[in-house]
C-alpha cells in the first residue's frame, strides 16, 4: 500500500502538469485558428467586420496572444528536468541521451513546418540543446541569464548601443494589437508564387525553407521572441529545481499568493507602459526591420509589453493550478489531463489539420474568408474533438502516438505502449 501511495502522490504532480499542458494548447489552437495558421487571406470581403468579430479579435489579443505558448515552452524546461531528474535516480546522465532525443524533436518539428511554418517544434530543440549546456549551472547564474533575456538585453546588442537614440519620437503601427509573442505571419517576396495557390509539396517547400527563414529572422533579429522562449526554457527548468510541482497540491495559499502577484505584476507593466507611451503601438518591429534609429523608450517600453505577457501566462498558469485544487473544480479540468499527456500529437494534428483548413490544397478557398468569431468557434470545436478522442485513447494506450515513436525513439527500442491492469489500478486510485 505504501507503493501505491508513493505513486499516486508522483502522477499528482504530473496530472496536473498535464491538465495545464492541455490547457495551454487550447489557447495555442484558438490564436492559430484566428491565424489561419500563418497562410494568408486572399478572399477578403469589402465588409467591415461585425462586432462579435471585433470582440473576439480583441479578446484574442489582449488575453490569449502569446500567453499560453509562453505557458506551453515553460512547461518544456519543467520536462527537461523532471527527466533529468528520474535519470539521475537511477544513477544515469541523461545529457547524451536528451540531445539524441532533441534530434529526433527536430525532425518532427521540420514535418510539422511541411504543413505550417507556425510549428514551433524545431526551435524547441535547439533550446532543449542550449538547456543541456546550462544544465550544470547554478540557480541564481540561470536566473541571471533569464533576467538578461527578460529585459531585452540581446535586443539592444543586435541594435546596437550606438544606434540607440534618447529622443522620444517613436514610430507607430497603423494597427493596435502586437503580433504574436511567439510567431508573426509574413509575406513572401513579390518574386515568389503566392503560397495559397501551391500544392502540398510546393507549400512544404516554402514552409522549409523562405517561411522558415523569415520566421528565424523575426524570432532573433527583428523582435526578442525568441529569447524569451528560451528564456521560458530556463524559468520551467529552474522551477523544477526548485520543487514546486512536487508541493503543488498542498500549498494552497502559496498557489493563490502567486496569482495576484502575477496579475498584480501585469497590470503595474501594463500601465507604466501605457503613462510612458499611450499610444502603445510602438512599431519596433519594423523600425529593426528598416535599420533606423531606435528611441531609448521604445525599448523600454517594448520589454515592458514582453514582461507584462510573461507575468500574465503566470497568472493564467497559476489560476488554472488553483481551481484545480478544488476537489468541485478539479473533475472538470482533469478533462484537460489526457489531452496534455498527448501534448506532441495533438498539437502536431493542429498544424495538420489547420493546414487542410486554410491551404489551397486543402479548404483554404471556403475557409480564408471566414472572420474571428467563426474561426474561434471553429478551434474550439476542433479542441473538444481532440479531447474526446484523447480522453479515450488514453484509457488505453499509456502515450500519444507520436509521444510513443519519440519515446521508442530516444532509447531506440520499442515501448511498452498498452496499458497494463496495475497502472489502471493506480489511476483508478488517483481519481
């Protein structure tokens, strides 16, 4: 018995470290959807769009953009250690073995771009390489360096110190919401066929290679997306050093103090970035882009928009983990558990199946046109099917598809992949 407690307090932890996962991929599905999974719009109506539309579009922004991808890539570098860290029970250095496992990421990830250049999967192995080389520093040296990328210091060094002006005179987009925290749709050059008019090997093509390349270029020249993510990777590693999942379920008051910490953080970036600039449209972006001078408070003012969507994934991340300690509350997000624990291909049936939706190749020609609110309902009745299907998938089968190819992967040996009555038993001891 004392076996079985030890067990259930374990997948505790990782229950409801995979009820957030899925949590975090519902919010990844409905921005992408409102995205159109980065292909573009060629059937635009003359008719302005409806108020339920602009709503959603302003919903979307203001609350989903950015904030759970962030929380998605956190949960990444939480993985990483929670690996390590089962490994190093046994007396194994796991490093080789994750590089060869990160490998295999990215392999993955570049079939997952085939369909949309979206996919983020391939920039998470190269993290989880970065991951494996800070691995043996200390907290205070990763939290360091996670402050660093927080505050846009690799943004200022690819500006260049001497390109930074104090004049206050900043340039504005003509548009009021940011662009997505991790990814930002592009145009091809004018010498390059329109992407909705290819075929599927034609679109793969593109996706690997000009879109891939400008997406790099908005992740690490154009914009600090990409250093946040990685430095995301670190905080999730970090806090799993510092065994806060472990304790989780029984520090209540601790969970709560964190929400209104976080929510309290966001609003304080929020507003000071608002008295600096009320306009709050700085277009950094394109002044990178252009090479121009770049006004001082525009970074700031830029690291103040990037934080304050850290410290509100905290806060959505911390929200979820609090009302999942309510036994009432608790029956209901556990629907979110089955879909995280197949994480890896329900979010690579996401790209699959937007990628069919929005292509030339596939329904692109009804489905371009349709506005926020559409595309909205769309992603979510996408999501509950994923659920459904999820819910009984994993009933029986201990992994995702996909999860269980990398897993069988990385030890390059097959994985025991069905169910066996003892772990149902432990389960049916969980709930």
């Amino acid at each position: 018995m004392k076996e079985i407690e030890i067990n259930t307090t374990n997948l505790q932890r990782i229950t409801v470290i995979d009820a957030l996962r899925g949590f975090a991929l519902l919010g990844v599905i409905l921005m992408h959807m409102i995205d159109r999974f980065g292909y573009e719009i060629t059937n635009l109506s003359n008719s302005s769009p409806s108020t339920l539309d602009t709503y959603v579009h302003w919903f979307s922004n203001l609350v989903i953009r950015g904030k759970f991808i962030s929380i998605f890539s956190f949960l990444f570098g939480l993985s990483f250690f929670i690996q390590m860290e089962r490994a190093s029970k046994k007396g194994i250095d796991f490093r080789s073995r994750f590089l060869w496992r990160m490998l295999l990421l990215c392999i993955i990830g570049l079939i997952g771009t085939s369909f949309t250049y979206l996919d983020i999967l391939s920039i998470y192995a190269l993290f989880g390489v970065i991951l494996v080389f800070l691995f043996p520093l200390k907290n205070w040296m990763l939290m360091l360096i996670v402050s660093l990328l927080l505050i846009g210091v690799p943004g200022v060094l690819l500006i260049g110190v001497e390109n930074i002006k104090t004049e206050s005179v900043i340039v504005h987009s003509s548009v009021s919401e940011q662009p997505e925290t991790v990814f930002m749709p592009e145009t091809l050059p004018n010498n390059e066929p329109a992407l909705s008019n290819l075929n599927y090997f034609q679109t793969a093509k593109e996706n690997l290679t000009v879109k891939t390349i400008n997406k790099l270029k908005f992740q690490f020249l154009h914009s600090e997306t990409g250093y946040l993510v990685l430095a995301l990777f670190i905080l999730g590693f970090v806090v799993g050093r510092l065994r806060f999942f472990e304790q989780v379920h029984i520090r209540k008051k601790r969970n709560l103090i964190l929400f209104f910490a976080f929510t309290l953080a966001t609003l304080v970036f929020i507003l000071t970035a608002r008295m600096i600039e009320p306009d709050h449209s700085v277009n950094l972006l394109k002044l990178r882009s252009e090479g121009a001078d770049v006004p001082f408070i525009a970074l700031v003012v830029s690291s103040l928009q990037n934080l304050s969507t850290i410290t509100m994934s905290g806060a959505l991340a911390m929200g979820f983990i609090t009302l999942y300690q309510v036994e009432g509350i608790r029956k209901y997000l556990n629907w979110f558990t089955p879909y995280g624990r197949m994480g890896l291909t329900n979010y690579e049936m996401q790209n699959v199946i937007g990628a069919f939706l929005f292509s030339a190749w596939g329904l692109g020609s009804y489905f371009d046109g349709k506005g926020p609110a559409f595309l909205f309902v769309l992603g979510l009745l996408i999501y509950i099917i994923q659920i459904v299907i999820s819910r009984y998938w994993m009933k029986h089968f201990l992994y995702g598809p996909l999860e269980w190819c990398w897993r069988s992967g990385t030890y390059l040996k097959w994985q025991l992949f069905r169910k066996k009555a003892n772990y149902k038993k432990v389960e049916m001891v969980l709930k």
